[in-house]
C-alpha cells in the first residue's frame, strides 16, 4: 500500500489550492501543490510523480509544514546566514533584471 503523509491541518485544502493557484514565486507555488496534494490524500508516491521531486523532499516539505505552518513554505535561501554577503550579485542589480 502506498504510504501517505499526515499533515496538520494548518490550512483547509482548499485554501492550500487557492494559494497553489495564486503563488506566482516557482518555488512557494510548488511547496503548496505538494501540500496541497497531500492534504488531498495524495500518496508520496503520487505527489512525486506530479511534482518530480524526491520522496525526501516531499517528506522535508511536509515536515516543516506540520511545525511551522505556511510559514514554513517558500524559498528559505535568502535567510542563510552570510547568504548576503556571499552573493554575487547585490540586492540592486538582481531587481534590474
């Protein structure tokens, strides 16, 4: 039988589809689809197979989803410690773009 993840119930479904739906970030739109397929009863297995990210990820994802909510979605890279001062680009040039 093909496993499936518990989430906490943070969000209705049908607020995580909203969100899915609406999120024009790549990486906050695709943190909503997998929970929100999860929260659908989707199986790991089926949310890999429509996202096309590991079993691991999806597991991370749910993970920090139970704990800190829709907090916890979203590209988290900008808040690496030192992550400005390592960039290569600065933050004025990256917006021309």
């Amino acid at each position: 039988m093909a496993k499936k993840i518990r989430l906490e119930e943070h969000l209705e479904g049908r607020e995580l589809e909203r969100r899915y739906r609406r999120a024009r970030d790549p990486v906050e739109r695709t943190h909503y689809q997998i929970v929100w397929l999860l929260s659908e009863g989707k199986s790991t297995r089926e949310v890999m197979d429509a996202t096309g990210y590991s079993r691991g990820w999806v597991q991370q994802l749910a993970k920090r989803y139970n704990v800190e909510g829709p907090e916890g979605l979203g590209d988290r890279r900008h808040r690496n410690p030192g992550g400005v001062h390592r960039a290569l680009l600065t933050q004025e040039s990256s917006e021309g773009s």
